[in-house]
C-alpha cells in the first residue's frame, strides 16, 4: 500500500501549523521526519492517523480517501501510530494489553464471537508480537515495573498487533536512556520489512542510519526532501538545522 499525503494543511485558529504538505510512502518504505521543536511533525502525524481533522488536503491508502474518517476505521485499513508520550496503562500486564489489542482488532473484523479456539490464538499471536521485541520477560509485568525503553517497545507490540500496513512512530527513542538505545534500535530493525515506517525522531544518528529517505519539516513546510545522503549535503538543511552535526 502506498499512503499519500495531498496538500495537507492544519491551523489553531490564527496558528498555521501545517502548510501544504505532500509526500509519498512507498510500501516497505523507511522514512524519517526531522524539524524542530514546533515544526508541526507530530501535528502531520495527528491528521494522517485521524486524531486531528485538516483544515485542507487529503490523506489517502491506495485509492482510498481516509480524510474524513475516523481513527479507527483508519486502524482497519491498516494505520497504526504510536505516541511521543507514553500513553500505556502503567498496571496492566504486558501481555493482557496485546491479547486486547489483538481482541480489538479481531472485533473490528467482526470475528469477536469466534467460539473455542479463539483465545488461545490470541495468547499465541501476542506471544508472537512479544517475541519479535524481544519483550518474553516482560509479558507478566506491568508497564510501571519495566524499563522506560520496554515500555516504548510495549507500544510498538501495541501497534503491531493491529496488524498495520503502515506504522507510524512519534519520536521511538525519546527518553529511552543511552544504556537502552541498543534494545530500542534492534527491535526498530527487527520490524517486517513489509511495513511501512513513517518515525520521527530527534536523534540523527538513528535517522541517518535508519531511514531511507528523509523528510526534513520547517514551520509547517517541507523543506527538504531525500536520501540521508542528500538531506546531509543540502544548504538550508545544514545551516537551519543539521549545523555542526552534519
Ligand atoms: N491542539 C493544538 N492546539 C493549538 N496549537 C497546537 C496544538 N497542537 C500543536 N499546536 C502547535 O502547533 C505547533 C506544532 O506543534 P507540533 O506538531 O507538536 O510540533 P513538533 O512535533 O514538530 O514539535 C506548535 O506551535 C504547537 O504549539
Ligand atoms: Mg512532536
């Protein structure tokens, strides 16, 4: 699937925060949003997984126009996101948060009355997701008893568990102590190649490492747009906002 962002546009009364932003995800796609604080990335972010409404332009998945639709009904067609801030419920443990996860999406898929061996599917697919993050040990524990950089794998496995074609990821690595950015990177690499990335993220070491394509967000404007190796090179990108660091 390819998402497509048209002309997207989004003000707070007399604050223009997106301005005419267009770009593509291409299936399998890694791509990096970079600006700074205040640039609107999370806003974008917002209007593609429907939590906001754009004042303008159009958000489809393929030829489907999710604009006017809400969060949910865009979860089932595939968009997942996570969130800059942890929004786990800090008791729950790990693993009952992805079986109602994947309960929720099975429910959307109108298979919720499925009798027998529905539940042990559940347990086994949460299992699944857990043992792509490297999260086994923590399935018993709640959020509150783990490491800031597993609570932010929590939410990813929240995220995969509804199964999306297109993930969508608010800065992964904010707050995670170096110590745990190894954890965090490794799972972010272990993810399907098939799913497309859309990550914001502050840390350029990360982004250039991981990203394919890099889409640098200034005032609400696409100001740059390419490889890591182009973005690194680019004038403006270097003066703005890269500076010493490139
Ligand atoms: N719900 C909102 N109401 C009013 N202003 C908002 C709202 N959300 C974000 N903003 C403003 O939009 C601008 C962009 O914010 P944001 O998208 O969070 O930027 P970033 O994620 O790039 O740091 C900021 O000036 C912020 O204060
Ligand atoms: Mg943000």
């Amino acid at each position: 699937m390819t998402l497509s962002i048209r002309k997207l546009d989004k003000s707070f009364g007399g604050l223009h925060v997106t301005r005419s932003v267009s770009f593509e995800l291409g299936r399998g796609e890694r791509l990096a949003l970079i600006g700074p604080n205040g640039a609107g990335k999370t806003t974008l972010v917002n209007l593609i997984s429907g939590t906001l409404k754009p004042t303008g332009g159009d958000v489809y998945l393929d030829e489907r126009r999710l604009t006017h639709l809400p969060q949910a009904r865009r979860v089932r067609c595939g968009l997942a996101r996570t969130f800059q801030i942890t929004t786990l419920p800090p008791r729950m443990p790990v693993l009952n948060q992805i079986e109602m996860a994947i309960h929720a999406r099975l429910g959307m898929e109108h298979r919720w009355w499925r009798p027998f061996s529905a539940c042990r599917e559940v347990r086994d697919e949460a299992w699944a997701v857990l043992e792509r993050l490297g999260l086994e040990k923590a399935a018993g524990l709640a959020p509150s008893n783990l490491a800031y950089g597993e609570q932010r794998l929590v939410e990813i496995a929240l995220a995969l568990a509804l199964r999306p074609e297109v993930l969508m990821l608010d800065e992964p690595m904010a707050g995670v102590p170096r110590g745990e950015s190894r954890t965090v990177l490794r799972a972010l690499e272990e993810l399907p190649g098939s799913l497309s990335i859309l990550m914001i993220e502050h840390d350029m070491d990360l982004v250039f490492s991981y990203a394919q394509r890099i889409i640098v967000l200034a005032e609400g404007r696409i100001m740059a747009e390419g490889t890591p190796e182009e973005i690194r090179r680019h004038p403006e990108v270097r003066t703005a906002y890269l500076g010493a660091k490139a």
